[in-house]
C-alpha cells in the first residue's frame, strides 16, 4: 500500500498535495476541541455528582448535631421538670432510657455540671463524699470564684469517671462556651479541647456542648442577674473520631473529610481528619461547608478520593481522541487518491467538454421549455375562464342592446360567470394566501385541519431547526368551522412564533396547540413552556402597539389585531390566567352569521 501511495504521489501537482494535508489538521483541530470538550463535560458531571455527595454528608452532620442538641434539651426539661432535683439514679435510668448508643451514636456522654460559689465548695464536697465517694474533690484544686464541677455523667463508665468533679469553669476555652450559654440561655459549642476523659492512648480532639440550668426554670430578663440565677449546666461530651465515625459509620469510600474549628483552615484548628497527617491530598474535586455547631463555627471540607475519581473518570474522552486521529489520517489518504483519480481522469473530462457543453445547452433549453410550459398552463388556467367570461358578457350586452333580455338567461350567464370568477380565485388563493392585500374576506366552512396545516407549514422548519417539539392534539368532533381560514391561519401562526420568540432560548423547548370543542364552541389552545407573563404585562398585552420584543421581530401581525379579527367572528381572543403555562385562546361558535364580512388582517 506504501508503494502504491508513493506512485499515486508522484502524479498529483504540488498544489494538490496542500488539501489533504489542510483537511487532515483540520480534522484534527476538530477532534482535539471535541476532545476537550467532552473532557470539561465529563469534569463538569463528576464535579456535579461529587458536590451531592458532599452535601447530603454534610446534611447528615448538621442533622446529627442538632439531634444531640435536642437530647440536652430533653435533659433541661428533665431537670425542669423535677424541680432541678434530680438524684444520681434517677439520672442515670434517664439517659439509659435515651439508649445513646444506638439512637445517638458518636456521644461519649451527658453529664450534670452544679454551679458551686466559693463559700459553698466545702460543704459541697461533703454533701458528694456522703452519698459515697470517699475521695471526691473538685479539680484542678485551687480557690476560684465559682465552679462547674461534673456531678453527674452517664454512662458512669471508663473514661467518663476521669470527668468525675471535674471543674469545667478553670479552662479558657471552656469557660468562654459557659459564659456564652448563660448570657444567651442557648446551647454553645466549645472550640478545639482536649477531653480529661482521655488517657494517653488513642487520644481525640473534642469538645462540650453546654446548656444552661436556672434556678427559675427561664432566664432572667437582665443580664447582670443571669450568673446569680444559674443552677448548673447540661453538658454533652464528644469525640471527634468516635463522633464522626457515629455519623458516617460506612467507610469513607467516596470523600475525605476534615473539619477545622472556627473559620480557618489552619493546621492547628484541625479537630477531626480521616487522612493521615502526612497524607498529601491532591483531590480533583473539594466542596467547603461553613456551619454553625450549636453557635460555633466549624470549617468543613470534602475532598473527593481516588477511588470516586477512578470510577467517574471515562475513557470516552481518550478513545474519542485516538479515533479522531486515525479518522483524519484515513481521510486524507481517501483524499489524496481522490486528487490522484481525478489527475488521471482530467484528460479524458477534457476531451469530452464539447460534448459536455452540448449537454448542458440541451438541459437549459429542457428548463426553459418546462418554465414556459409552467407559465403557459398558469396563463391557460386563467385565460380560458376569462375568455368564457367576455363571451358571456359580451352576449348579455347584445341582448341589451336589442331589448330582448331574458331574465333566465342573464340568471344563467350570471351565475356561470360567478362560478368562474370563484374557479380564477382559488387558483390565485394559494399564491396569495399569506401576500395578498384584499379588503375583506367571506365566511366559508373551512376544514379545521387545512387551517391547522396552513399555519404550521410556514413555521414547522424554523421549530424543527431550532430544536421546538410542536405538539398538535385535537380532540373535537367538530371537522369545520364556519370563518375565514386564512384569517385564522394567519392569527395562529402569529400565536405560534410569539410563543418560538419565548421559548427559543431555553434548553427544552416545546409548544402546543389543542383543539377542543363544546356543544356551541371551538378552542383553539396554544400554550409553552417558557416563563410565565409577568402581571403588569398581562394587562397591557392586547393593547394596541404593545410590543415586549425588540424592533424588527415578529410578523407584524400583533395581538391587538388578533383579537379584533375573532371580534370580528363573534368569538372571544384572551390569555387563560387560570393555567401555569402562557396559553393563548381562540374561541370561536361552531355555527355564525352567514352575512358576516371579515377586513382583512393586514
């Protein structure tokens, strides 16, 4: 085949050798913008899919938090409820009852932190040694202005015994969530701590949800009354990666997770990451969350995994590039053969371009003899009418002339030359049907399907370019109706591009013409899919030289028109107000007057 190739281009001229060559760089910029494309589109789903995927998983964190908050509000109305005396055991049948574990998973434990002043932290002490823990104290010791101690924490168990007269109120972090709670009477989040409940092993980032008790049952009105009515505090305890794991308990198959206290993303504000620290993550696709926990803010990140950009990458893109090449090498070799054989048939072409030329002459005299022919029949159809009718007119003038008119002959000539005249202008109706500038026209039974047809002819090709489904339903016993058709052809086919004016920019594009009917009328529906007419619109739309389009659209055949004309056949023109679609409506009576003369449009 090379050596075929290298003969076949050693016939063809320099000149020809640069159109394959052309054709093949251009086939091969048109495969490699195709080739992009689809990678940017194939980008752009993936990027689609993968930010559901992170926000349904930030749904689930946001709805898990709230979950939790409402477990300490039902422990403030327990509180409430029984005074603010609640013992040891009646709090511990309480939150075993809530089944944390199960229905609240991710919760290391609620406990009960007792507001304690500084005079009261002996007695305090004692009142905790005497119901049987000998070795209770408040920790970190140290003389303070008031403390927040953990007298009560369920599940009483492990690490949550570490937590056990633990004074919440001696550390910054935790103090300010406190003060926060007690000022607002809401739930406050802590930042970034390190639990006490933690003992060297497997240590987590946490942190405290804290919810005020006052002595009251409500917060005071003032401020500063606020400290000196609270009771204590209902706290809830988490670890971030028991939490989350509580939260996401399938495996982290699609998306990476990290979540950041406050609103940085600073390495020291990490509170929970599933990669390891050293990890360096390249994700082609991230999605940033900014929530409020419980009026606190956490950064949160998803990162999309190997494992999600592995399964919606597609080789379509790639194998799209490599048939593209093969395909524009192939057809410039088809090409460069095509150059040879037409080298190698330019001799014998020439030789016959006499013949050719005779060829030529003989088929435009072809087309002129078929143009005359045309013309002569067009004139012939007419011609001979009007020869009967000079005839006819001519024999009437004679008998009037010698007073011998007959009034059944002049009945005959007449209604032979009417029908005459009708034959002539259904000839001419069809070249006039939608350029013609009569005066009036008469009511006739017209086929509902021939007006129906002749509206859409003139717009089914620009619809069918432009991507519009026109959809037509008729759903009438009627066949005919007693009107103009043009003129209700012509209001038609302006309804129809009006509403390809609205709709011809959107992405799915359809219009739709009903045809009902009742006992006495006619409904002609035609109705889209593009937005809705704004109010203000709707009650100027029909006035005269009321246009929403810019200058030079349209037929010029406006609304205002339109409806004068079904004035004109007693019928009713209106925009339906009572659908979601923009609907256009023509009624018109199954049976008018036959007197009835109808201006032209135009």
């Amino acid at each position: 085949m090379i050596f075929e190739l290298i003969k076949y281009l050693k016939n063809i001229k320099k000149k020809y050798l640069l159109i394959p060559f052309f054709v093949f760089f251009l086939l091969l910029i048109v495969t490699i913008y195709t080739w992009n494309e689809t990678k940017k589109n194939s980008y752009y789903y993936s990027s689609l899919q993968f930010d559901g995927i992170a926000e349904k998983a930030n749904l689930a964190l946001i709805s898990q938090m709230l979950a939790y908050t409402q477990v300490l509000i039902g422990a403030k109305s327990f509180f409430y409820t029984n005074n603010n005396s609640v013992t040891r055991e009646q709090w511990k049948k309480f939150i075993e009852n809530l089944d944390l574990q199960k229905s609240y998973p991710g919760i290391q434990g609620i406990g009960i932190n007792k507001f304690v002043k500084k005079n009261e932290k002996e007695n305090h002490i004692r009142d905790i040694r005497r119901s049987g823990f000998q070795e209770y104290n408040i920790k970190p010791p140290g003389e303070r202005e008031g403390y927040f101690p953990v007298v009560y924490i369920e599940p009483f168990i492990n690490r949550n015994m570490r937590a056990f007269g633990f004074d919440v109120f001696s550390e910054t972090i935790r103090k300010e969530a406190i003060l926060k709670a007690i000022d607002t009477g809401q739930a406050f989040a802590t930042g970034k701590i390190t639990l006490v409940q933690e003992t060297g092993k497997d240590v987590q980032n946490g942190f405290l949800v804290f919810l005020p008790l006052y002595k009251n049952y409500e917060i005071p009105k003032l401020k500063e009354l606020r400290m000196d009515s609270i009771y204590g505090l209902v706290s809830a305890v988490f670890r971030m990666n028991d939490l989350i794991q509580g939260i996401y308990s399938e495996k982290f198959e699609n998306f990476n997770l990290k979540i950041y206290d406050g609103n940085s993303k600073e390495k020291v504000n990490l509170l929970f990451s599933n990669l390891a620290e050293n990890f360096n993550s390249k994700s082609e696709f991230k999605r940033v969350f900014i929530e409020d926990i419980n009026n606190h803010p956490w950064t949160v990140e998803f990162s999309s995994t190997e494992a999600f950009e592995d399964l919606t990458k597609s080789g379509v893109s790639l194998l799209l590039l490599i048939s593209g090449i093969i395909f524009s090498f192939l057809i410039s070799i088809i090409i460069l053969f095509l150059i040879s054989l037409f080298e190698q048939t330019k001799t014998v072409l020439q030789s016959n371009n006499d013949l050719k030329n005779t060829q030529m002459q003989l088929i435009q005299s072809a087309k002129f003899a078929a143009l005359g022919e045309m013309a002569g029949g067009v004139a012939h159809e007419i011609n001979n009418p009007l020869t009967v009718i000079s005839g006819k007119a001519y024999k009437l003038v004679r008998m009037a002339k010698k007073n011998q008119l007959d009034i059944n002959i002049v009945e005959e000539n007449a209604v032979a030359i009417e029908n005459i005249v009708k034959h002539i202008s259904k000839i001419t109706l069809g070249l006039l049907t939608y350029s013609r500038e009569s005066e009036e026209d008469q009511l006739e039974f017209e086929d509902i399907d021939k007006i129906i047809e002749q509206a859409t002819i003139l717009c089914n090709e620009k619809f069918k370019n432009n991507g519009v489904q026109l959809i037509i339903a008729k759903n009438c016993q009627s066949s005919n109706i007693y009107c103009s058709g043009i003129q209700i052809s012509q209001v038609l086919l302006n309804l129809l591009n009006n509403a390809f004016d609205a709709i011809k920019n959107l992405s799915n594009k359809w219009i739709k013409l009903d045809v009902i009917d009742d006992s006495k009328n006619i409904f002609f529906r035609v109705s889209d899919c593009g937005p809705p007419i704004p109010d203000d619109v709707k009650e100027k739309i029909m006035q005269p030289f009321f246009t929403t389009k810019k200058i030079g659209e349209g037929t010029g055949l406006g609304l205002s028109v339109s409806r004068g004309i079904i004035e004109k056949h007693k019928g009713e023109f209106y925009l339906d107000k009572n659908v979601k679609e923009t609907t256009f409506v023509i009624k018109l009576p199954k049976i008018a007057e036959k007197n009835i003369k109808i201006e032209d449009a135009s």
